[in-house]
C-alpha cells in the first residue's frame, strides 16, 4: 500500500468532519434554529450554549451545523450539474473535434464563462426571487463550462492514441470509445477538478448568502450569518469570526483533499516499467 | 496579426449580441410580464397599462430587444423606475467606484503573485516554496469579505489607518485611492493565491521542457533559462486566468461594497433586485457582462502578442 | 583532445555508468552505439555537467588536461556553448517556441560575450546561411520551420562559437531518412571545416558505419568494445557487438509466399483532407493520397514505403475502413468497403501500431485488450470459451496465458508489441497491416518481433502489408515493394529489384539517403 499524501489525509479528515456535522444536523442540532429568544440572546459561551448565542437567541453551534447541511448541499448539487452536463458536453466536443458541434459547444462556454456566478444568480433572482435553489443554479451553470473544457482538455490528447485507432478498428463507434477508453482515464482530472469546485462552490454560496441572494431566512447559511455579525463586530467579535472560520476550514480541508487526490492519482508519479 | 484581431472582434461582438439576447430573455420574455412582476399583484389594470406605456413594453418582443440595444449604444439606458433618473447616470457615478477597484485590486493582486510565484519555483521543494504554498492554501480558503470585515476591524477600528468605509469622491484621488486600498486588498489576497500557485505550476511545468535543456546547453545559466525563457511560455497559461480573475474580481468588488459602505454598483443592483427595478437590473447586468467579454478580448490579444504561434490564423 | 577516464556515475546511489573511458581527437568524428538504457546519454550529459539532480561523477573528463568534473557551476555554464556543445534528438521541442530563431541562436554569442546584439545577430546570419537555411529569415519562429530545419538551427546555435567539440545525441532519429542524410553530411563538413570533435551517439549501427572514424559499443553503463569503426565491425571481438550487428541486419526466414487469391485490391482510391478549420470557414483542402492502385495476394508480404507525410498512413486507414475515400474503389475479399465497410470484413483485417505505450488502454487488463476486437463478431465468445481464446492468442506470440491477467505498464517495449500481435490475431483475420510496427524498438528486440511475424505468417497463412519508413526493416521482411511520395506510387516492384536496381528517382534518392551498414572490409 503506497503512502499516502500528508495533504490528502488531513484534507479528507476535515472534509469527513464537516460532512459528518451536516448529516448529523439533520437529524439533531443541540437546540433549534427556528425559535427566536430575545432574553437569551448574545450569551456568552456556557454549558447550555457552547459557543453562545447570536442576536436573536439562537444558538451558533446549532446554526453553524445547519450552516453546513446549506453550504454542502448548495455546492454539492452545484457540482453535480456542472459534472452532469459538463463533462458529456467536454467528451463530445473532443470526440468531434474540430467539427461544427465542437465550435458551438466551446462557444456556448466561453459565453457562459462571460457571466460570473454573481450575475447569473441576480439574472434569476431578479424575476424568481432570493433561495437556495436559485444559488444551486447559479452556481451549477456555471460549473458547466468549468468542466466542459476540462474534460475536453484531457479527452483531446487521449484521441491522438493508439488504443482509440485500434478500438475503432475493433468497430466501436465514438460515443462508445467515449465511455469505455476516454472516460476511465480522464477519472483522475475530473475527480479533483470535482473537490475544486465543491470548495469554490462553498465559497460562492458564503457570497451569495452574504448579499442576500441565497438562502432565505429562516434557514441558517454561514454567509447570511455574516452579513447579521457585520453591525455588531465590535462590540461581538465572535459571532463575525465563526461562521468565517468555518467557511476557511472547509474550504482548507477540501483543497488540501484535491491537492492530495492530484498528487496520489498522477499517472507519472506511479511507478512503471519500461 | 490584423486578421487575429478582426476574427476576435468578430467573435467579440457576437458574444456581446448573444448575451444580450440571454439577459433580456431573461428578465422580460420567459418568466412572463415584466409589469405586473414590478407592480405586483394588486396592481389594477390602468395602473399597469401606464406602467407598460411608459416601458415601452407595448411593442413586440423583438421591438423591444433592438429598442433596448439601440438605446444601450446611443448612451440611453433607460429610466430607472425607483429613482425616477436615466440609469446612465446611475451607473457612471457608480461605476467609477467598482471598476477602479476592480482593476486597483487586479493590479495588486499581479504585483504580489508573479514574484511569490515564480519564486516558489525557483525553490521548489524548499522552505520558501512549502512556505508560499501553505499561504496560498490559506489565501484561496478565505472569503473575500470576511476578510475585509477583519481589515476594517484591525486597520479602521484598531489602529486607526484606514477609515472603516465610505468613498470621498474622486476629486481628491489621494484619498479616493485610500479609501479604496482596504477593499482592495481583501480582493486581492485569495485572487493573489490562486494567481501565485498558477505562476508556479506554469513555470514548473515549462521548466521541465526540452527548449531548456537546450538553453543550459548553450550556457545560459538556470536563472537565465527561467528568465529569457520559461517565463514568457508559462505566461500563456497565466493569461487564461488573469482573464478569468477578472470577471471574479468584478463580482467580488460588487460585494465587497457592502462591507465598506462604497457608492458603486453593487448596491444600485441590490436595491434594484429588491425593488423589483427591471430596468435598473437589466441595464446593469449587460454592461457587467460587457465588462467581462472586453477584458476576454484583451487577453486574447496579449496571448497573441506573447504566443506567435497563434498569429497565423 | 578529450578524454573521458573511468567516468563512473550514480543517480540517488543506483550505478548508471560503470569506468566509462573513451578519447576524441581534433577533428575526428567518434561514434557511441548502444540500445536504449546503455547509458550513452548519460555519459554525453556528464561531459556537459548537465546530470540530473542526485546525480555523482566519479573519474575524470579532461579537456586539454583539466578535470572538467571539478568545475564550479560558473565554469561549466563558461565552457557550454563555447568549448563543448550538444544537440539533441527531438528538434520538434529543442526550440523555444515564442523566440525567433535568430534571437535563439544569436543568444550562445550574447551569453559568452558579444555585447553588441547587432553584432550577434550579424554572426548568427552568417551561421544560419552555414548550416544551409540562406533562404529563411531571422525573425522566423521555430513552428514556421520543419523538423530537419529545427535540428539545422540547434545546429547553427552550437556552433557560433566554434566549439571544440561538438555532442550529438541521437540527432537524427526524429527525421526522415533524406532528411537524416542531409544532416548527417552537414555535420560531417563541418567537422572538416572547424576541426572540431563530432561524438555522435546513436542507436543504428549503419549510421555509425558511415560517419565514424572511431566507435565504442556500449551496454548497461558499460563500454564493451572501442577502436576504429571499420576493424570493430569487421573483428566483433565481443560478443555484445556480434549481436548486436547480426540483430541490425537480421533477415528471418521466411517461407516462399504467395498463393494466387487477390485479398485485397485498391483501385485509384483519392483520400482529400478538408482544410484547417479558421473561425467559422475552412481553408483549403489537403490531398492526402492521389490515386493509388494496388493488390496483395494470399501469404503475401508486401512493404509501403515513404517518409512522413507522403500519405500511407492515410492510405492505411482507409484500408481498414477507418477513415472515408473521396475517389476509387476498394475491395476486400471480393467485396467493396467504400463507402463503409462491412462489419462482417472487419474481422478478417486487423492492425498492429507503432507505439508501444499508446496502443494500450493503460487501465484494462491484458485480457481485455486482447479480447476487444471481438466486439466485431455476431456472437463474440464469452466466459471460459473467451479467455480459452485469449490464452491461444497469447501462446501464439510466446507470451504465458497468466499474463493476460495483467496491466500493459508491467511489460517491455518488445512484450508490448507481442500483446498488440495477439490482439490483432484474435479474430483469426487474413490480413495484418503493420503500420511501423517495429520502429520504436531497440534493434535485439527488433530481429526476435521479425522473427515472430514470419513464423506466424508461415503458421497461419497470414499475408501483411508492412507500412515503413525504414528500409532496411523492408528489405528483411518483404516480398514486394511500393514506394509512396507525395500521395502516389513512384515505383512497384519485388523487394529485391526494386532495392538493388531502383528505377525512380526518387526511390535511388531514398536508396541513397538510407544508412547501409557496410560490413566489407
């Protein structure tokens, strides 16, 4: 069993926290986030309130756990959209390259490239209104050309090779030398470019929440929380520092998982024989 | 070279038109009336004729798209609804706040990647590199406002350098810039570690080509071979992001307002979103876009004055 | 002039060069042969001082006495360019792309001293017109240029200065046979003119034959033999270079061939590429192949050859049905495969590649590598009957039926193309195209794949259309002939004539240019 990377495995360690706290939050949070408490509310931590209590009573731990059920779930569906229509997009371009459809999907991508995330979400929150999902969508049409290109970027030297001559002299057609050869050997490439994005899309999500265009009250969002904290930073710290932090630690321990999954999955450094 | 340039132009405005049809689809064509959406549902009838008439929302769907465009090129963007001023106006006081912050912080954040960079791998595998890349872990993993929140606690609240918001005017541009360096900076920090780790790949990646083999050959030394000559090829890859940085920065400049109390467009946008201003929205989110496709622009052009291989079509 | 004394080297402690020891003189031309991993780059590095990092020499190189292995990095970096020089064996990427050649090569005189860069630029036009590209501008950029011209300007870059000696390391085995010979003779004159040391290094035994005053032979890190070229190849003292000139000019046996059924006719088929793709138009369209006519016969071996880019590459994949034609006519066993051909032919043609590394899927397993062109049979065979046929393969190739269960990175070069073989033999087909299939492989490994394919065509009646550009490997394996320029036939004929009495131009320039170990004494 060859060593793995130090940054994989402490990455996937506070990768595996946090979802750990999500799921958990599901079921149980040590006190709820809907109730408001004005008589408890800004208490210092205590035995009841662990970390203390914001502005309207609520208990942070609590809402920094649910916090993290909105951040994960946003950016993991945005992931999934992004992969879902991104990367068949990325493998047909590539399979069919230098053809028109190749030319249209890599200017669909450069067009969407031209809308941050920003300005898609306010495009549809402008007519839709403020919500998670909104977000979701922002974030994930985006993610398409991000993953579009990626794996067109790794099909289109894979398509120069011997194996895929040979696998067409077998009579296999390209959507089927697509799946069966390119895919599997451009795994490496989207896996980590998965662990990137699920971090920039944690990031995009604290954003979104922050100016109002993401989740809506009552549900938690670590952004949201900020932007409540930003009146009181001077005189309650606190309540603007955690909910940062855990967004840093997130997104830290998801980066260091993608650098570490680059590492161990790098065909060059895996030893072969001549 | 020319050729490049008018074939990108071309490509250029193309973009531009396709955008436009995206963003007025979708705020007035697909999701229904943009009237009854703006006066909401007790709106009566006369009400929201008078409203229709005034958008110039009688004609038909394509009347309106080249109306809107021709208004956009004549400098004309509409009426903003709320405020009951030409958006132009609206959007230049406004715009000179966000975008010399944007390119304030793009500045910034170039000035301090390139030499971490390149100096991360020019030492690569040694204290200074390890240094550089757990920093830069630590830039990418930080949200841009929240660290902005930090600056104002330590440099307005704490030591009293900075102010802890509001912009001046730029009649006095030592302090307009001054009060813009706080924002700035927290823009520039996670842009600056995505940047900084891209210039290390992207050289470490060149560094291992064949041309440098052959430049050692000749004697030129390694800091030589990476100056005269891994430098201009890891350019390439480096461009790709700058350009990308952009439209990011753009967008975090428009939130980072918030934090710092700035008159620019974030929170004409904002306000416009709550205020159901589909004018306001509308106009604003092209010249965002327009903003971002120019600057794509640019970079393909500094690709082709660094990349002479792309010159010939 | 120089000499290399007991030159040992280890890289992180494993031993690469063993007492390596060897003299060039002033204008002599000195030639290091061995296969792959014999470590004659390595020693051509060291008396660069351009080994890797971890990397220990011991022993010495001297140049005109001094022990080059004790210079500071200063020295060294002094003495590259300017004393010693090297060129190596991918000119396609020696060059950096976004400088223009004259910059680059003005670049070793600026390095070493001339300030004036007017003046550099002045010599470097002077060296560029030398090494024979008079007609190409300075401000031209290296992907303007071909193959052989970029090895002409790394050319022209090491020797602006004159150097005493001059490395060149598998300088031509990127480029076309005319090409290489044009190389060759360049350097060659240059030696004469500078009186400088040329030490070539190289794997073909006939590219040294004609260059070299003096060879050494080497194997493992190891020098097993040294002296002057003629009486090296003709005494063969050791047993290593004994092998290795029997394995270059390795001819297997092969049994008389042809049976009178025609498997296979072309018929003036025309193949046109369309233009590059600009933006939102095309440019202009390519001709790739012109007209051609051929047939191969049952238990025939036939040989198509030409350098890159005269087309048989196209020609063969619109054999293989892989690639459409735009005019004539193809006929594989008796039926018409244009424009699409028959899945139920497919199986009788099939095709082994050139590159060990690439024509496997590096993440199935042996088995299923081999077993993939079942995918063309109605009722592919499944389970035990499938592997049962894997296993038949792989014996066939003398490889062990257990190998199946393994990936493709545990072989070697040679294996590699024995598993391709397999593959190309599981369908049981008529006909194997060879498209350069033994190119890449050491000359030993080489003589034993030649070897291979005569049994098997013996053994199952096969017939092959070997797709070359090396001529010698023809001539071993053929019965008949076709040389390919510039999409057409120039000349058909049996093997034997066409080599010993080429009657085309072209094909007497090829003849030429080609290397011929000349072993008469």
């Amino acid at each position: 069993m060859r060593r793995l990377p130090k940054a994989l495995v402490i990455g996937a360690v506070i990768s595996a926290a946090f979802l750990a706290i999500a799921l958990v939050s599901l079921v149980w949070t040590p006190h709820p986030v809907t109730g408001v408490s004005i008589s408890e509310r800004l208490q210092p931590p205590s035995a009841a309130y662990v970390l203390g209590t914001d502005q309207l009573g609520r208990d942070l731990a609590s809402m920094l756990m649910i916090g993290a059920q909105t951040s994960i779930a946003v950016a993991l569906i945005a992931v999934g959209i992004g992969i879902g229509l991104g990367v068949p997009l990325g493998l047909a371009a590539a399979a069919n390259r230098g053809s028109l459809l190749d030319e249209i999907i890599m200017r669909g991508n450069d067009l969407i490239f031209a809308f941050p995330s920003l300005v898609i979400a306010i495009l549809i929150t402008a007519r839709y209104g403020p919500s998670a999902t909104n977000a979701i969508l922002a974030i994930g049409i985006f993610n398409i050309p991000v993953f579009a290109r990626v794996a067109r970027g790794g099909a289109l030297p894979l398509w120069t090779l011997d194996y895929i001559l040979a696998a067409r002299t077998a009579g296999k057609g390209r959507a089927r030398i697509s799946v069966e050869h390119i895919l599997p050997n451009i795994m490496n490439l989207l896996i980590v470019q998965a662990t990137i994005q699920f971090s920039l899309g944690i990031l995009a999500e604290a954003a979104l929440s922050y100016v109002g265009l993401g989740a809506q009250p009552p549900t938690p969002s670590w952004g949201r929380m900020l932007a409540e904290a930003q009146t009181m930073i001077y005189t309650h710290p606190m309540l603007a520092i955690l909910p940062g932090l855990a967004i840093v630690v997130m997104v830290l321990g998801l980066n260091l998982l993608g650098d570490g999954l680059r590492d161990a999955l790098d065909p060059r450094l895996r030893r072969r024989l001549a | 070279m020319l050729r490049y340039i008018a074939i990108r132009a071309l490509s250029l405005s193309l973009s531009l038109v396709v955008a436009s049809v995206v963003i007025f689809a979708l705020i007035e064509v697909i999701p229904g009336d943009p009237a009854s959406f703006m006066l909401g549902l007790n709106a009566t009838d006369e009400t929201l004729a008078a409203l229709r008439t005034e958008l110039g929302l009688d004609g038909s769907k394509l009347e309106r798209y080249f109306a809107w465009i021709g208004g956009m090129l004549t400098g004309d963007f509409g009426t903003s609804y709320t405020y009951r001023v030409p958006v132009a106006e609206l959007v230049l006081d406004r715009i000179w706040v966000s975008l010399p912050l944007a390119i304030y912080a793009l500045t910034l954040s170039t000035l301090i990647a390139f030499p971490v960079g390149i100096l991360a791998a020019a030492n690569r595998g040694g204290a200074l590199d390890y240094g550089v890349m757990g920093g830069t872990q630590l830039g990418i993993a930080i949200p841009n406002f929240w660290f902005a929140m930090l600056l104002v606690l330590l440099f307005a609240v704490t030591l009293q350098w900075f102010s802890a918001g509001g912009f001046p005017g730029w009649e006095n541009p030592g302090a307009a810039i001054k009060s813009l360096t706080l924002p700035a900076i927290a823009l520039a920090l996670p842009q600056a570690s995505i940047l900084a780790r891209v210039m290390r790949s992207a050289l470490l990646e060149t560094l291992g080509q064949d041309y440098i083999r052959t430049a050692r050959a000749k004697g030129l030394t390694r800091r030589q071979a990476v100056l005269r000559h891994a430098l201009k090829n890891a350019l390439i890859p480096v461009l790709t992001i700058i350009g990308l940085q952009f439209s990011f920065l753009l967008a975090g400049a428009i939130i980072i307002e918030n934090v710092f109390f700035l008159p620019g467009l974030g929170r004409l946008i904002f306000q416009g979103i709550t205020q159901r201003d589909l004018v306001v929205v509308e106009s604003v989110t092209m010249l965002l876009v327009f903003a971002v496709i120019v600057v794509t622009f640019l970079v393909d052009i500094a690709y082709a004055i660094v990349d002479p291989r792309l010159r010939r079509r | 002039m120089i000499a290399i004394e007991r030159l040992t080297v280890d890289i992180h402690g494993a031993p690469i060069l063993n007492e390596v020891s060897l003299r060039i003189a002033q204008g002599e031309v000195f030639g290091l042969v061995g296969e792959s991993g014999s470590g004659k780059s390595m020693t051509a590095l060291a008396l660069m001082g351009l080994l890797p990092d971890g990397a220990t020499a011991g022993g010495a190189v001297r140049l005109d006495g001094a022990n080059l292995l004790e210079k500071s990095e200063a020295g060294w970096c002094a003495m590259r360019g300017n004393d010693i020089a090297m060129i190596f064996q991918e000119p396609m990427t020696a060059l950096n792309p976004v400088q223009t050649i004259g910059a680059q090569v003005a670049e070793t005189l600026t390095i070493h001293g001339t300030q004036d860069r007017r003046v550099a630029l002045k010599i470097a036009r002077d060296r560029l017109d030398r090494v024979g590209l008079s007609h190409v501008g300075l401000d031209a950029y290296p992907h303007e240029l071909s193959g052989g011209q970029r090895q002409r300007v790394c050319i022209a870059a090491a020797i602006a200065l004159h150097p005493r000696l001059l490395i060149a390391d598998e300088p031509t085995t990127a480029l076309d046979v005319t090409t290489q010979a044009q190389i060759l003779d360049l350097l060659r004159d240059l030696v004469a003119e500078e009186n400088m040391g040329l030490l070539l290094i190289t794997h073909d035994l006939a590219v040294v034959s004609g260059m070299a005053d003096r060879i050494a032979v080497m194997r493992k890190g190891e020098i097993v033999e040294t002296g002057p070229t003629a009486q090296v190849l003709t005494e063969r003292r050791h047993a290593y270079t004994r092998a290795l000139l029997a394995a270059s000019a390795h001819a297997p046996d092969r049994a008389a061939a042809s049976r009178p059924e025609v498997l296979l006719e072309v018929e003036k088929v025309e193949r046109t590429y369309p233009g590059r793709r600009e933006g939102f138009r095309r440019g202009p369209p390519v001709q790739a192949v012109d007209g051609v006519s051929f047939t191969l016969s049952e238990g025939e071996s036939l040989g198509l050859v030409g350098e890159s880019g005269c087309g048989k590459s196209t020609l063969t994949r619109a054999i293989l049905g892989l690639d459409p034609v735009q005019a004539g006519d193809i006929r594989l066993f008796g039926q018409s495969i244009v424009p699409h051909m028959p899945r139920a032919l497919r199986a009788g043609i099939q095709v082994v590649f050139q590159d060990p590394y690439g024509s496997f899927n590096p993440r199935w397993r042996v088995e299923r590598l081999v077993a993939e062109p079942f995918h063309l049979l109605d009722t592919p065979p499944t389970g035990s009957d499938r592997r049962d046929r894997v296993a038949e393969a792989l014996s066939a190739v003398h490889l062990s039926p257990d190998d199946m269960e393994k990936y493709p990175h545990e072989f070697s070069g040679g294996q590699r193309q024995r598993i391709a073989i397999a593959r190309a033999l599981i369908t049981r087909p008529r006909i194997i195209v060879l498209d350069e299939a033994v190119s890449a492989l050491d000359v030993s490994v080489r003589a034993r794949i030649l070897d291979l394919l005569a049994e098997l065509q013996g053994e199952f009646g096969l017939s092959y259309l070997f797709v070359s550009h090396d001529l010698t490997v023809v001539r071993a394996i053929t019965d008949r002939v076709i040389v390919m320029q510039a999409g057409r036939f120039v000349e058909t004929g049996d093997t034997r004539s066409v080599f010993d009495a080429p009657q085309h131009d072209y094909t007497q320039a090829l003849l030429r240019a080609a290397p011929r170990l000349d072993l008469a004494s």
